[in-house]
C-alpha cells in the first residue's frame, strides 16, 4: 500500500549514490534534517518557473470562461435563430453543465490516478476539439450533444488551479491562486467584447471558433508543462520529483536547500471513498453544497442579466406572467446596447477578486466565502423593487461582484483542505455539484422569472443565506497551512 522515504539533496543538487548530480539518493537513514516539498519550495521561493506556469495554467482558465460565458450569449440568439421555444434554450445551457457534472469527478480520479499534467492537457485537448465541432453543427440536436462533450472536457480543465496550488510556496498560495483567478475574470470580458465585435457581422457559429483561441495556445505550449513533483513523490518517481524541484531552482536562481525530502508513496488514489473518513467528512458534505448553492447563484445572476435586459419595464416584469412574452417563441436579439450592459456587469468580475486579495489571508478563507455570500444577498434585495436600467446593472454588478469573489476563494480553500491522492478528485466532485447548481439555474432564471421575479429572487437570495451559514460551520481554515502530502500520518 504504502511506505515512506527519504531522499537526500544537497546545495549542489540531487545526489546519487555514486556522486551523480542528476540522481537521487533514497536511504532510511535520519540523521539528517528531513524536509517536505513545502519546505523545498519556501527555500526556491516563488519566481521566473512559477510565472511560466502562471500564464499557462492562466490560459486554460480564460478558456474555460469564454466556453461558459458564451451560453448566455447564444441562448438568445438561437431562441430567435432557429425559433426555439424557452424550455428548449434552457435545456441548450443546461446540457453543457450536465457533461461538465459528468466530467469534473472522472477528471479528478485521472488527475489524482495518472498525473496533473497529462490530465489537464487532454481535458484541454478534449474542450478545444468539441468546442471547435460545435461550430458547424448543423441542427438542434448536433448542437446540444456537443456542448455537452465541451462542457465534459471544462470539468478537466477547472484542475489547472489544483497543478498551480502544487508548485506554490504557503505564504504565497492564496496571493498567486487569487491573482491566477482573474483569467477567468479576463475570460468572461473578453467573451462579451468577441460576442459585440463578432455576432453583429460574422455571427454565432465565428464565435465558437475564435472563443477556443486561448486552449489552442495552450495546447501549443503544453510540451513546456511539468508535472506536480507532489504527485511524482506519491506515485514513487522520486527521482523525476527531484528533477522538476532543482529545475525550478534553477529557473528561479536559487539554491535547493540540504536534507532529506520525505516520499509517501500511495497506490490507492483518487478514491471517492476517502472523501468520507472521519476526517474529511463534514468538510466534503459541505463544500458539496456551497459549490452547488455559488455556481447556482453564479450562473443564475449571469443568465439573469440577458433576461432583465430583454424584459423592458421591469415594473411590469414584476407583476407576473402577463409581463412576460405573449408566447414561449417570442424572442429579442440583443442589441449593441445589450452587449454593453453585459460587458459592465462582467467587468464587476475584476473588483470581485481584487476585493478578496487583502481579505484571503487576512481575514482567511471561510470568513471571505461568507462575506460573499451575505454581500451577494444584500444587493439582490433592490431587484425586489421597480428600479430603471441603470441600478438594475449597478446592483447585478456588485452582486456579481462578491459571487465571483467568493467562487475563487472557495476554487482555492477547496484543493488546501484535501491530501495530494484525493485533491483533484475532491476538486473534481466539488465541481461536479456545481455545475448540478448551474444545471438548474437555467429554469429559475430563465423560465421561472417570467412566471414570478419574486419567487425566482427569493430563491437566490434563501440560497446564498444558508451557504454563508454553511462556511462558518466548516471545521479547517487553511490560510497559512501548508499542503497535506497524504491520509498517511507521517513519521
């Protein structure tokens, strides 16, 4: 099953037995000092190596963004493109967030089963391919298909942020994790400004192919991606752990510190089962849920931008179903106008994360996730009323504003609080519950408002509540903890 190790380094290198720099030397002796790969990378610190790897996991988030992000923008334009009654643009959303459900726990099991990088570079592979199929799908029913093979390959690439947390020093983990976070802020304006520039002249399905821009150059540069040496020590390649540490020293200028760095090789990974031990339990049970109740918010609150907008009088909108439209096909392009609020209220993405870059590690994670959750819930409130275009977008900014801050946090706290065998599958179901948030949301906001905007905010607003309660009761705050290596106790 298991057994632990020690391999020795020296400020020289990796040290062989017979004096080879490019080896390693694994003993049982402890008479020298013992290190854990937290301690390796406190001493190489964090420089030229981390922000390679930065901008290109950075890709792989900006990528996913677009893919998710452009749902609200075709939804409207094929309800009036190809005539699709409102059950069936909802279904066209939700299908996506079905094969991401699918995807995400299959993913982390081959993260933590096969390794981080050949994981992410073909979940990546995967999304780039169906993303670009999509395109010329000719039919309905070409179409949901495969969205849902994309959105199966986005549970893949959401582990980037598990890869990156690997390689990073603890004070600087909630920094960099936090500022690696805004691609996905980048990704969803840069999605809107495609959509403004693309849809009026090229259309729809131009799009689709330049949205997949950003995992084309990832995939382009992925020869240059290491794998975790946290994943490599589990697995027993010590030797290739060590060569990626001393690689990242290299790179960074630094020395590699002398001593014994401890392996824990593990056989059994990435098993749900371990999820569920004592010591990991209620943690599972509740992120499980506040991923579920922050993605339902998330992509409720984006969905529900287009919907607002294309209502007109939101006075009337409030009064119920005669508001509405006078038959499920009646549809709205949207207009330059349109795009515009979009574009404002995606940039709220931004000051959501700069917000939470002094409160991460000041105030620590869960106490940032619940102030998310209850700001989120504080500026919904004014949709209650009747309020003109521009509050409405102010508002629905600032709520966005803290969701997304607190998506990020919790994307970060989420692979801290798992060992190195269960973090990508612990990612991966985390993800999964998500997207069965997502999956819902499109009937709440996109057919539920039209029936009562009431309801459809109370049911946002009840959510967001219970999910801050939720993150107050969570029993590990990991600001300032290094990572767990495995479930093993060590010696």
């Amino acid at each position: 099953m298991s057994h632990n190790d020690y391999c020795t380094i020296t400020s020289a290198g990796v040290e062989s037995e017979g004096g080879n720099t490019s080896a390693v030397r694994c003993k049982a002796d402890k008479t020298e000092e013992t290190l854990t790969v937290d301690d390796v990378l406190e001493t190489i610190g964090f420089g030229k190596f981390q922000w390679k790897l930065f901008i290109l996991t950075g890709l792989s988030w900006t990528g996913e963004a677009m893919e998710m992000m452009i749902l609200s923008i075709l939804s409207p334009q094929l309800h009036c493109e190809w005539r699709l009654p409102s059950y069936m643009v909802a279904v066209m959303t939700s299908v996506v967030f079905v094969g991401t459900s699918v995807g995400s726990p299959l993913w982390g099991h081959v993260f933590d089963k096969f390794g981080r990088r050949v994981g992410l570079i073909t979940s990546i592979c995967w999304t780039t391919f169906y993303g670009l199929l999509s395109a010329f799908a000719p039919v309905y029913g070409w179409l949901l298909v495969l969205r849902s093979l994309v959105g199966f390959g986005t549970g893949g690439s959401t582990q980037s942020i598990t890869l990156y947390s690997e390689f990073l020093p603890v004070k600087m983990r909630g920094t960099y994790l936090m500022l690696l976070s805004l691609f996905w802020a980048i990704g969803c304006v840069f999605e809107v400004v495609l959509a403004l520039w693309i849809m009026p002249t090229l259309g729809w399905r131009w799009l689709l192919i330049v949205s997949t821009l950003p995992l084309a150059i990832f995939i382009c540069f992925s020869f240059w991606l290491p794998e975790s040496p946290r994943f490599d020590l589990l697995t027993g390649n010590t030797e290739k752990a060590m060569a990626t540490l001393q690689r990242i020293a290299k790179e960074n200028g630094k020395t590699m510190p002398q001593g014994k760095v401890i392996t824990h090789e593990q056989k059994d990974r990435g098993e749900i089962k371990d999820l569920f031990t004592p010591e990991f339990r209620r943690s599972t049970l509740l992120l499980w849920f506040i991923w579920f109740v922050i993605s339902f918010s998330y992509f409720g609150i984006v969905l529900l931008t287009t919907e607002l907008f294309q209502s007109g009088d939101q006075c009337g909108t409030t009064q119920g179903v005669e508001a509405g439209p006078s038959c499920n096909l009646a549809c709205k392009y949207l207009t330059s106008a349109d795009y515009k609020d979009l574009l404002w209220t995606t940039l709220a993405e931004l000051p959501g994360v700069l917000l939470m870059f002094p409160l991460i590690d000041r105030i620590g994670r869960k106490k940032s996730m619940v102030l998310s959750f209850f700001m989120f819930s504080l500026f919904i409130l004014p949709l209650y009323a009747c309020i003109e275009r521009v509050a409405l977008t102010i508002f629905i900014s600032i709520a966005r504003a803290f969701n997304t801050g607190g998506f990020k946090v919790a994307f970060i706290y989420t692979p801290e609080v798992f060992p190195t065998e269960t973090r990508a599958l612990a990612l991966g179901t985390c993800n999964a519950m998500a997207k069965l948030g997502s999956l819902i949301t499109p009937f709440v906001s996109q057919v539920m408002l039209w029936h009562s905007k009431y309801l459809t905010l109370s049911i946002y607003f009840g959510c967001s509540i219970l999910a801050g309660i939720a993150c107050l009761i969570l029993p590990v705050e990991t600001s300032g903890r290094g990572l767990q290596e495995s479930n093993l106790k060590q010696e």
